[in-house]
C-alpha cells in the first residue's frame, strides 16, 4: 500500500503522522505541566533514549533503500552494456540470421527502455518483461540457427554468449526492481518516528518551551522518511533510476552497423 501510494500522499501520510504525533505530544505535556513536575526528568531520560535508538533504525532504512537504489542503477548500466555487446556481435553473423536478429534487438532495447517507467509487478511491467522474452526466445532461435550453420565458426559461439548474458541480466533488472525494503522495517521507521516525536512533544510541552524547535525537528524527521521511501519507488517517486545508459544505446542504433553489409 505504501508503494503504490502517489508522492504527493504519501507526504501528506507521513506529515499528519508524524507532525500530529509531535503536536499531540505538546497537547499532552502542557495539560500536565502543572500536575506532574516528576515527568520532565524521566521524559527527558526516555525520550532521549527513544531518539537514539529511533536514530539507529532510520539510519538502517535509508542505508536499505540507498542500496537498493544503486543496484538498480547498476542493472541499467549492465543491461545496456550487455545489449550493446550482442548488438556488435550480432552484426558478426553470416546472413540471414544477421538481418533478422538486429531489428529484434533494437525491439528489445525499445522493450528494456519501456521497462524504466513502469510500475513494478503492474500489468504493464508484466507486459513488458513478456514482450521482451518473446524478443528473447526469438534470438535465441537464430542463435541456435546461426551455430547450427557454422558449427566450428567463432562469431556465433560469442554471439550466444553475449545473448545468454542479456537474457540473464534482465532477470537481474527485475529482480532489482522489485527487491524493495521490507515493509515491516518501513512500518518500525514510522511508528517509531511517531512515538519519538510524541515524547519530544511531551517533553517540550512539560518544560513550556517553544513549539518552533518541535516543528523543525517533526519537518526533518518526515522528510527523512520520505526520502527513504522515494529511494525505494523507482518509478513512482522523486527519485527516479536514470535510464540514460538505454537511452544513448537506442540513439546508437539509429546509426548504419558498424560492420557488415548495409
């Protein structure tokens, strides 16, 4: 649920949760100023314990999420990498399996470049990663075709091997691109961060101090959490993976071959 919901929401759940718990607080603290003097010390003991350890846990998320982000960077760099190697080796080939294997691969990349706007595990994503193992099983037959025909030649034999790596690496793309942080430890973050601000609530309100240290902290807290969350929606949020590896290899190929004939 948290994955699927728009940034612009998502923003406003974590505020009302965690500024509405800092603000609670400060309701709670105030109401027994004047009953409970005892509170100031052990919510100043708690609280300060409470924040350290929430710290800790908020230190991890991001830490989860900013992995995950550059892994996914990296699975675009290698798909393109690994696209553009079979693309070269492809023109390689006797024909007619070179003129039917480059258009298939230029598909594919179209397929792979699609793959970076949609939404996990939609059924456009679905669609797509279909499309693209038709495209696969496709090469695949001319593959087998082109070793086939030239048994003992060495262009086909790396040409397979590069195509067997693509299909590999697009199982690692998707795999990267729905490997998100667990939604127990993103849950822990904001129940944590609620309950953390509610004692910097309590505690502000307690000592009478101002509410504009309590906002400032709330507003830091919220916008860490965002960004953990962003970091972990790769094509919903703010921060999205770049696909400009795919983008450059697409140009490229609106060129002639750099080999074989026209």
């Amino acid at each position: 649920m948290l994955f699927r919901l728009p940034s612009a929401v998502l923003m406003a759940v974590l505020v009302v949760i965690v500024v509405g718990a800092a603000l609670g607080g400060l309701l709670v603290g105030r109401s027994r100023r004047e009953h409970h003097h005892g509170l100031k010390e052990s919510s100043g003991v708690i609280q300060g314990a409470l924040l350290g350890f929430m710290g800790l846990v908020l230190a991890f998320g991001l830490s989860l999420a900013l992995g995950r982000y550059e892994d996914r960077r990296a699975a675009v760099v290698d798909d393109a990498n690994t696209i553009g190697t079979t693309y070269l080796r492809a023109q390689t080939l006797s024909e007619p399996m070179r003129s039917q294997s480059l258009p298939l691969l230029v598909a594919y990349t179209d397929a792979e470049l699609a793959l970076t706007d949609d939404v996990p595990s939609s059924d456009a994503a679905d669609q797509t990663i279909a499309q693209g193992s038709a495209l696969q099983n496709q090469l695949w037959g001319l593959a087998g075709q082109a070793v086939t025909k030239e048994p003992t030649a060495t262009a086909p034999r790396l040409y397979e091997d590069s195509l067997n790596s693509m299909i590999d690496q697009q199982a690692v793309r998707v795999a990267g691109l729905n490997n998100r942080v667990p939604t127990e430890v993103l849950l822990l973050e904001v129940i944590g961060s609620a309950g953390a601000m509610f004692l910097v609530g309590l505690h502000v309100g307690l000592l009478g101090r101002s509410l504009t240290p309590l906002l400032l902290a709330a507003g830091l807290v919220t916008f860490l959490l965002f960004v953990t969350f962003d970091l972990d929606r790769p094509t919903r949020g703010f921060i999205q993976v770049p696909d400009a590896p795919l983008a450059a290899l697409r140009a490229s190929m609106n060129e002639p071959p750099a080999y074989g004939p026209p």
